[in-house]
C-alpha cells in the first residue's frame, strides 16, 4: 500500500482536538516515547545548553526536556499551531524548571525563525512524519545547529509493527470502504531505516544511527485510548465531514481493541523508530 502523503489539513489542531489529544492520548501513546526520546538527547558538558524542539505539540516531551536541563540551561519549544502549544504552556506553567523554556507558535519545521547555529541539539517527537518538505525540514535543523549539534526524533514504525495503528486503520477501512480517511495512516507512514538514515545523510549529518524502541501503551480502557484515537486528531474532521457520527467510529475502535488487547486497562504494544545524527564538527565554525 501506497504511503499517504502529509496534507495541510493533517496539521489542524484545532478545537477540541488539543485537548482530547492530550487527555485520552498524551499518557497512554506519548508520555512513555517522550521519556525515551528525552534521555537520549546529548549535553555540553562546558556550557548551559540551548535546545530546540519541533512540533511540541501540548507538551509531554517538553517535560521531559525540562527535567533535563542543568542551571541556565534554556529550551524553546515550537509548534505550527499555536492551541497546542498554548495547552502546553497551560500544563507546564506551574513546573519548577518553566522558568527555562520560551513557547513559539506557529513555528514551520521548513523555516525556522532562528539564527544559524543557535542550538544544540534539535529534538522532535513524532512530528517528522508530518513534514511535507522533509528534507528540506532536514536542511534547517542541520543549520540552526551549532558544530557537532544533535538532531534527534522519533517517528512510529509500520502499521505491521503497530497493531494499534493497524487496528485503527482497519476499522476505518471498514467504515470508509471507499477513500478512507487518510490520516489514520500518517502517523505509520516514514517508518523504514533506510529512509530515515538517507534523509540525515543527504542533509549533511554524521555519526546517524536508527534504533527501535518498543514500549508498552496503557490506557485505563479501550473506550478512551477509543475517543482519542477517533476525536483527538484531525482524521475527525474528514469524518464529520463525511457524515458519519464520530460515535459509531469510537464504538467499532473500541470493541476490536477489546477483542485483541482486553480492557481496564487496556495494553498492548507500541513501537517506534530514533534516528540520533550530528552536525559536522566546526561546519559552521562554531563549538565542536
């Protein structure tokens, strides 16, 4: 099957999306890839570090960066939509280490507002796969990277090795048996090493590697992991649009998860892809 490619309308964030994205997935699909991804990023030892994330989304890598960071250490955290990031700063402000991060909305992946060799590394979450422009998104991360900066993400692996993501796109499919709604397979659809290894490559980094990371999800039922899956993302727009009570989505997702996976809680397995690449030692003239 064909990869869809990333639409304008996948990025629309809006409404109640934010908020169900966080709610019903934000624990159970990104809080245990944001804790992985966070502790693989690489810090100066001679100086605070300044980190750059993309696609920040409500912010649950951004926690995990904050905890990260040393005295004077500063993190920007970025996303093309700003109800996002605005529940991001919502979640966030009371956090003892807020005082380090700026929140920047919108902020496009292909045109980063910052100067070259601003960061020291640039981290994104499960935002990659959403870029229409990868490698041009490549290009700018390699330039406002300092000499020897990280550019480090994670993107989810196939549908094959993600029975969540294939149980979702089934019901769609089942529901939607003409044109289904493309964005429930976005999400599974830059998955292969050797892609993401040439997308580094190509732009310029070194030292790239590709690792999988497997973790466990848990929602507390089928029914909510259900609700965000259908509600908490832009693919409800398309059902809406389309006619269909997004109730009958959620029941349908609902009763396969139950059916493979169980329920209260329900658990089953997720797995996702890092690529870590470094910027040129001195490319830019700058530390190594």
């Amino acid at each position: 099957m064909d990869q869809p490619q990333p639409t304008a309308r996948d990025a629309q964030f809006l409404g109640s999306i934010p908020e169900l994205y966080d709610r019903c997935l934000g624990p159970f699909l990104f809080a245990p890839l944001a804790a992985d991804l966070a502790g693989r990023v690489i810090l100066p030892r001679d100086r605070p570090p300044r980190l750059l994330e993309i696609a920040a989304g409500t912010g649950r890598l951004t926690e995990r960066l904050l905890e990260r960071l040393p005295a004077g250490g500063a993190l920007v955290a970025t996303d093309l939509n700003d109800p996002m990031l605005a529940l991001a700063r919502t979640r966030i402000a009371s956090a003892d280490t807020a005082g380090a991060v700026e929140f920047r909305a919108p902020v496009d992946a292909m045109e980063l507002p910052f100067a070259d060799g601003e960061f020291d590394a640039v981290v994104c979450q499960l935002g990659v796969m959403f870029f229409p422009d990868k490698p041009r998104a490549a290009r700018e991360a390699l330039r406002v990277l300092r000499s020897g900066g990280q550019w480090i993400f994670n993107v989810m692996a196939s549908l094959d090795e993600n029975p969540m993501g294939r149980i979702v796109n089934d019901v769609v499919g089942k529901i939607f048996p003409v044109d289904p709604p493309t964005f429930f397979r976005v999400p599974f659809s830059f998955p292969a090493p050797e892609g993401l290894r040439a997308l580094a490559a190509d732009a310029g980094f070194e030292a790239v590697e590709v690792t999988d990371v497997e973790r466990t999800a848990e929602s507390p039922s089928a029914e909510e992991a259900a609700y965000g899956f259908v509600c908490g993302n832009p693919g409800i727009i398309t059902i809406r649009e389309r006619g269909v009570d997004s109730r009958v989505v959620v029941d349908a997702l609902r009763d396969a998860l139950v059916r493979e996976f169980g329920d209260h809680p329900l658990r089953l397995p997720l797995r996702a892809r890092v690529l870590s690449a470094r910027k040129p030692a001195h490319a830019d003239g700058g530390w190594a």
